[in-house]
C-alpha cells in the first residue's frame, strides 16, 4: 500500500509519546505499590515482586519497557529540538527539567538490579536492594528517584488531562492519591529495613569487588553519556539559535494587528508571540490538543505549509475556517499577518474550571407578554415582578440539582450537570421544568388579579458538550457555558412560541432523561446557527411529563 495511504492510520508522535509515557507510568505506579507492601510485610512486597518482575522480564515485557523508555526519551529530545525558543509556562518547564534529570538517577538503580541479575547472577530481591541503599547517599538517591519519576509522570497525565471534565471532577482525589503512594513506598522501604535489622538472617549474595566495579563503571558510563548526549543536543541547539539570529536573509516577518517582528524561519507562531511578549493563549502547551491558540493568517500561501494530521483534526473538530490554524503548529515559511483569535486576558478562566470542557444540560426560560406588561406599568412594580420570577425559576432550578446560571432581562439560563454524569444532568432538568410550570402556574393566578393580565413562559432544553469558565470583562466577569449547546437551547426556547408548546426540547436531550418513550414522533427543526436539522420534541404540559416519568 502507497505511503500516502497508510498515513492515516500510522500512530502520529504525540500518540507515539502518549503511549510510551502510559506504559511508563504505569511500571512507576505498579514499583511504588510493590513497595508500599512492604508495610505489610518483607515477604508479601517479594512475593509482587517477583510476579511483577516475572511479567516484566519476559521478551514480551522487555520490548514494551525498554521500547517505552526509549521511545520516549528519543520523542522527547525531537521535541526539545523542535523548539525554537525554550521559553515555555513553569509548569511545562517543570516537567522539562524533571524528565531530563531523570536518566542521571535511572543509571544507577539499573545498574544494581537487571544489569546485575542479568550479566551475574545476583538476585534483585528486596533483601538486597533494601541493603544495598540503606545508607545516607543510597536513601538520599532512592527518594529523588522516586519523587522524580512519579513527579515527570504525574504532571505530565495532568498537563494531558487537565480540561477533561473527568479529570477535573476527581481532580482532589487524585492529588491525594498521587501525593500519598510515595510516601507509602518510603514508608514501606522503611519498614522493611527494620524487618531486615530485626531478623537477623545472613546477608544474600552481594557483588564480588570486580562486579562492584564494574557496575560503577557501567553506571558511570551511562550517566557520562547521558550528560553528553544532552550537553550536544543543547549546544546544537544553541548554534541553531545563534545562526539564526546572525542571519538576516532566514528571518520571517510576522505582522500583528499592534505591531510586526521578525524571527528566523522555522519558528512557530507561538513560539514567535512567546519570545517576543506577545499575548497568545494556549492551554495544551502547544500540543494541539485544543484549539486556544487559534489564529486567522493572510499571506501567500506558499509561505503556509499544510497542517499535520494532529493540526487537521483539531481545526476540523471545532469547524474552523480555511485561514485558521493553530499558532503552536504553524511555522511559516515567509511573511504573513497574523490575528490571535484568543487573547489571554479576554479568555480568563476560573481558577478551578481554567478551559474545562463538560457535558451539561442547558435549560432557557423566557417569560412571555413581558413587553406589554412593561409598557403599563411602573418600573418599581417591574423590578418586584422580576424578583418574585427569578426568585421562582432559582428556587425550583437549584432544588433539582441545577445552577441558576444567568439572569438576563426576563430570561434565566440554568446549567445541569456540574457535578453528575449527563443522564442525571437531563434528568434534573426536566425536573426542574416541571416545577418551575407548577409554580408559575400557581403565581400567575394570583398575578391577574393584581396586574389584570396572566403571565405565561417558554423554555428550551438541549444538552452537549460546552466550555466552562469565567467570561465579561476586567471585573466584571460572571461564570458561564459557551457553545453551541446553549445557542441552540435559546434557539429553542424562542421556537416554543411557534410550538404553542411550554417545553421544547432535543431529542438527545430527551433520550438522556428517559422520557422519550413518553413523547410522540420527533420533528427535524432547522435551527438557526446550526448546519444539519435537529430532532425536537413539544412538551405541552412538562409537569405531566414528569409525573409520567418517576411512576
């Protein structure tokens, strides 16, 4: 099969990197398990160990470990070669400096327990090791491999994860689990030294004083060519830089809407905003993983290379336009215009729900014959009108489960599922529908007789996926849902009016309740702002539905 054709289905290098760090990530957590048994006994920690070891050390399990770390490692250094400026946000930095101090402590530690087993024979028991590392240097060295280690891997998962509605839902647990398992394994290597001291059984067989040399040579020549490796890889790097900057006829004019700068060619949008203090967001760190940096680019085209496959996909899954691309991905071959579509300080999320991505229900409630009602009457008297209708809507909204979101003119937005799974989520609102018709059934009475006119209301129901954060402006900022998912329940909100319906809602949204058996046929609505016609359903008397539902 041609190349071009198998290239959809070949893993790209973020897949590649992805996995390979899983595989190690998972033999990290699977190690300090092992050890943390030490806290119920030396014989159950040897006992996993020598299952774990025995899977580990099959030709299966060698590839996957050693392919891993190397696969890895080698993606890792193309990646920091593929950087044009090492400027980068702490976090990422962090995770940087870890993994690279990382193979500087692995040396040693592979030296001792498969070089050692595998070229004399010497047994990788915990008795051993525990032995071997019981001094100052040796526990000094095992703690900051462990930290180090857990600490790349766990950052990295959360530098991946970290828009994931799940990820951040669970986010504390993980923290404290993440936090507790290496102080259970110090713990458990503690343990075990003193069930060693208290024994008092013969010491196993150790390294006869040329395998001891030879193991430090070995360790030695490992950690020298790591140094060196990373020493050359930096200093190419560094040449590059230099080079570049010495040579004019290489650079890449870059036009901002605010001002124009100029960096050697093969830069990244990005990388270019970051060198240069220009305000670009980016959430993913530049991995493509979301589309935060976002930029709209005019120029010749032959100064725009096409983007990659991990480019494609995220410019088609959020629709973008054809003069759109990822400003961490795009490293264009000569001048251009470019326009953050994102600006840092405009997209200022809320700290615990920075960019947070999440399958909610939006339910739109709109009261009707508002206008007329405001023509007659006096503001005070509108302003305690509003009141007893959003004290109403908020009420019956939160004692379902929801969060009374906005309040805009007559219209109240609610959002279901912040905290549950989207079927619950769907659940609430209808719910929440439901008694909000009850109640404004019952004021509405007692309305005429004060106003001489009945209050009615619409309301519209979708549910997807939407961004979560902090929207407005400087101070005046309020927690929100953007996305198509609430355009489109607006949309339907205003549709009940045609409908003569109280409750319009998606079919989607119906399936997740379980009231779709309920309802009758649905109806393909075209919507406005969406491309394709969408399933809806009239809900004349939502309270009845809902008494349907629960019998």
């Amino acid at each position: 099969m041609p190349r071009h054709r198998l290239a959809p289905y070949l893993p790209t290098p973020r897949n590649l990197r992805w996995a390979s760090g899983l595989v190690l990530w998972c033999y990290v957590a699977l190690h300090l398990s092992n050890h943390a048994l030490g806290l119920v006994s030396l014989q159950a920690a040897e006992a996993a160990r020598a299952a774990l070891h025995g899977a580990w050390d099959t030709l299966a399990g060698s590839v996957l470990l050693y392919g891993a770390f190397t696969l890895h490692f080698a993606l890792a250094c193309a990646a920091l070669w593929r950087r044009r400026s090492l400027r980068m946000p702490p976090a990422e930095a962090l995770r940087v400096l870890l993994a690279l101090g990382l193979p500087l402590l692995l040396a040693a530690h592979f030296a001792a327990t498969r070089w050692a087993q595998a070229a004399y024979g010497l047994d990788a028991s915990y008795d051993r090791i525990v032995r071997a590392v019981w001094s100052p240097e040796g526990l000094a060295l095992q703690l900051l491999l462990l930290a180090t280690a857990w600490g790349h891997g766990c950052l990295g998962l959360h530098l991946a994860l970290r828009r994931r509605a799940g990820w951040v839902r669970w986010q504390p647990l993980l923290l404290a689990l993440a936090l507790l398992l290496p102080v259970l394994a110090a713990l458990g290597m503690l343990s075990m030294a003193r069930e060693i001291g208290w024994s008092g059984g013969p010491p196993p067989s150790v390294p006869t004083p040329a395998e001891a040399e030879a193991l430090r040579v070995l360790t030695d020549g490992l950690r020298g060519g790591w140094i060196a490796l990373l020493a050359a890889l930096l200093a190419a790097h560094g040449l590059r830089a230099w080079r570049e900057r010495r040579r004019s006829a290489g650079r890449v004019e870059l036009r901002y809407p605010d001002r124009t700068v100029q960096v050697p060619q093969g830069w990244s949008v990005l990388e270019a905003s970051r060198a240069h203090g220009i305000g670009l967001l980016s959430l993913c760190d530049g991995r493509a993983r979301c589309s935060t940096c976002r930029v709209r680019v005019q120029g010749d085209a032959a100064h725009l290379p096409p983007p990659g496959r991990d480019e494609r996909r995220t410019l088609q899954r959020v629709k973008a336009p054809a003069d759109v691309r990822l400003a961490c991905q795009l490293r264009p071959r000569g001048p251009i215009a470019v326009e953050p579509l994102f600006q840092p300080g405009t997209a200022r999320m809320a700290a615990t729900r920075r960019g947070e991505e999440r399958a909610v229900a939006v339910l739109f409630v709109d009261l009707r014959r508002w206008s007329g009602l405001a023509e007659r009457q006096w503001p005070f008297d509108l302003v305690y009108v509003l009141d007893q209708y959003f004290a109403l809507v908020g009420a019956a909204v939160r004692e379902s489960g929801g969060l009374p979101n906005q309040f805009i003119g007559d219209s109240v937005m609610a959002l279901f599922g912040l905290d549950t799974d989207l079927p619950t989520a769907c659940r609430q609102a209808v719910r929440a529908a439901a008694l909000i018709e009850q109640r404004m059934d019952d004021w509405s009475a007692g309305f005429e007789a004060q106003f001489g006119q009945r209050l009615d209301f619409g309301m519209g129901l979708h549910a997807g996926t939407v961004a979560l954060g902090q929207v407005g402006y400087q101070d005046a900022t309020t927690f929100s849902a953007v996305g198509e998912v609430v355009n489109t329940a607006s949309r339907l909100q205003d549709y009940s009016k045609v409908a003569a319906a109280r409750l319009v809602l998606s079919l989607d949204a119906a399936r997740h309740a379980g009231v779709q058996a309920q309802l009758g046929a649905p109806e393909c609505l075209a919507v406005r702002g969406r491309s394709e016609p969408l399933a809806v359903l009239h809900v004349e008397r939502p309270s009845a539905l809902w008494s349907e539902a629960i019998a």
